[in-house]
C-alpha cells in the first residue's frame, strides 16, 4: 500500500464536506482504528476507509454531474429512490479518484458501508459498524451494539441493519433489498454459530 | 363462478386446522366481507380466499409430502429459511386441489396473502390486510390500521408491511425480499399521489 497523505487527504475532506459530516468522518475513523485493533484487521486501511466512508455525501449532484458513475447497487433510475444510499457507490469513486485510494477492499468497504452485502470482509464489516456506533450517534439500543460489537461483529452488523431498517420504516423510507438480503445472510449465520455449540 | 358449498368447505377446513387457526380463518373471512363491501370488490370472492387463506397452515409438511409444489416465492431450498410464508404459495395448491377453488385471482390472493407483491389487486389487498387487523389480532399501531384500512387501503397495506418487518426483526426472522420490494413499491405509489394532490 501506498503512502497515505492524511493531513492532505483531511484539508482535502474538510473542504470539501460540511462540518458535521467531516467530525462525523473523523469519529468513524477513530471507531475503526479502536474496532481494528481489538478484532486483528488491517488498521492503516480501516482508518483510511472510515476517514472516507462519507466523502460523496451532500456532494451527490456535483459528483454525478462530473460524470462519476454509480454501481450495480443504485442504477441511474434508482437514485432518487434510494437517495441516502447514492453517496456509498458513489464514494468509493471519489475516493479512487479524487483522494488516490488504489486498494479494492477499502473501496469495497465504501460501497457497501450503508447497505451491507453478503459475505462482508472483516474490513467491510468494521466500516459497517464503525459509521452506526462512533461517539456522536444516539439511538435506541446503541449502547449494546457499541459493547457487542468488540466481542461479536457479526451479531453487531445485525443489529446495526435491523437499527436502519427501523429508520427506513419510521421515516417512511424505501428499503433497499440488498439491506434484508445482507441481514438474512447474517441471521443465517448466527443460527448456525448455534447449532456447532 | 361455480356454487361454493360453504357448509362442506368449513367442515373439512374444521377438521384440517386447529381450533386457533380455523377461528382466525372465520375472522378473516368477515372483515374481508366488510372491507369487501365498504371498498367495492366482489364480496363472494374475497369471503373464499378469507376464509381459505390459511388452509395449509400448520400442515406444510403433510401437503409437501403429498407431492403439492411451491412457487417462485419459496423455491425447496428457501423452505426452512422462511417456514412462517411456506403455507401462502402452499395454500393456494391445496384451495385449489382440496378445496375445489378455480379462480385465479382468489388463488393468488391466498399466495400473496404474506409478502403481499407489487400491484396488488383490490382482492390481494383486501385479504393481506384482513388477516393482519381481523378482531383477534393484536399489536402495536392495530387499531390505527384498521381505522385506515376503510379509507385508505394502500397505506393499510404499508402500515402491515411495517409490522410484519418490524416482528421479524424483533423475533431474528428472515425479512423475505419480496415484502421490502411490495413495501416500497406502495410508499413510492403513496409518494407519487402526494404529488399529484
């Protein structure tokens, strides 16, 4: 891996997101340097992924209009369904080519930090949790998800997707099949955790 | 529509069900009769698939075994995975083949009766939200749903979709993608009258 130019690449950010998102990426890249080091991931690469997760948020219209395109997650007719998820595929373009990450796993773990995917790497799945428990999120149950998830990921990935989808139903949101398809994977696998004890 | 001998038809459902199941079936046929009639659909149609829309339920593993198939929804290999929906594409076999039922649409709203699916008849509708707010139900948010139901019947249909969602995240069931799909292709439909108004 390259070297990472983190006082660059912050200007960078800081610049070009508001306020509230960029302390929001510098928390979830602390939450992910903390999750890395208690669960053996790659921390330079947790880092770098948590400080980007976000970098095309609020900047969708601009980054599409610079001809980024998206993925097989929100095709061009499903961005204005899935308008709070546009910023995962799309950041992982923006951080490939406006902040120079090279490395596929860290770009994977963008493009799926919002709805998850079956099978996710251990990095993925830090992202993941990372974004949903750093210090300035507040929702019902976050402090078991904060506690379980230095102690079983999987399981905090669960209650991570189950925490979105009941802010999808509240708020009247779609919800993204890939979303129930990730979270049945993982519901899968607890059960058979249990089954080989 | 051929005569339909309800005396014979509730005999042999009587004894196919137990007791729980087969006065869930009579509640469900009733508030399909009134939403039936406050909504202008053919009353005699959604009485049948009320009162037949659980009919293989509690008895997959007899119908499995007597050769009856499934269906797109719930192909062999899904069976232990979504054990709560197998008896909707199940029971529309068993209406048809044991019950003597023919018509299509009373089949199908008896298969979709669980998911529910995109572009639902006013049929399908009827019998998805009956058996979510017949009188023996209860939960969170029923009687909201049910007053709703007589007046907007495509948000009664999100609104059950919500509950059931919400019960499998709370009891660690698999969401079925088909009623996230379902879901929000009737809040896009509710989104899109907004515009209109």
């Amino acid at each position: 891996m390259k070297q990472f130019d983190y006082g660059k690449v912050k200007e960078q950010l800081k610049e070009a997101l508001d306020k509230k998102r960029y302390d929001h990426s510098i928390r979830t890249m602390r939450t992910c340097i903390e999750l890395s080091k208690a669960l053996g991931c790659d921390v330079e690469k947790a880092k770098i992924a948590g400080l980007l997760h976000d970098c095309a948020k609020g900047l969708e219209e601009k980054y599409l209009l610079m001809g980024y395109g998206l993925s097989d997650i929100i095709s061009t007719d499903l961005i204005d369904s899935y308008k709070a998820l546009v910023h995962s595929p799309l950041g992982a373009q923006v951080a490939q080519r406006e902040y120079g990450v090279e490395e596929e796993d860290i770009l994977n773990a963008i493009t799926y930090h919002t709805t998850g995917r079956e099978g996710m790497t251990l990095l993925e799945k830090i992202v993941f949790v990372a974004d949903a428990i750093e210090p300035g999120r507040m929702y019902e149950d976050i402090d078991k998800i904060r506690e379980i998830a230095f102690v079983d990921l999987d399981k905090a990935v669960i209650e991570v997707m189950n925490a979105n989808i009941r802010h999808c139903l509240q708020t009247k949101r779609l919800v993204h099949p890939l979303t129930v398809i990730s979270r049945n994977h993982y519901i899968k696998k607890e059960r058979f955790k249990g089954e080989t004890i």
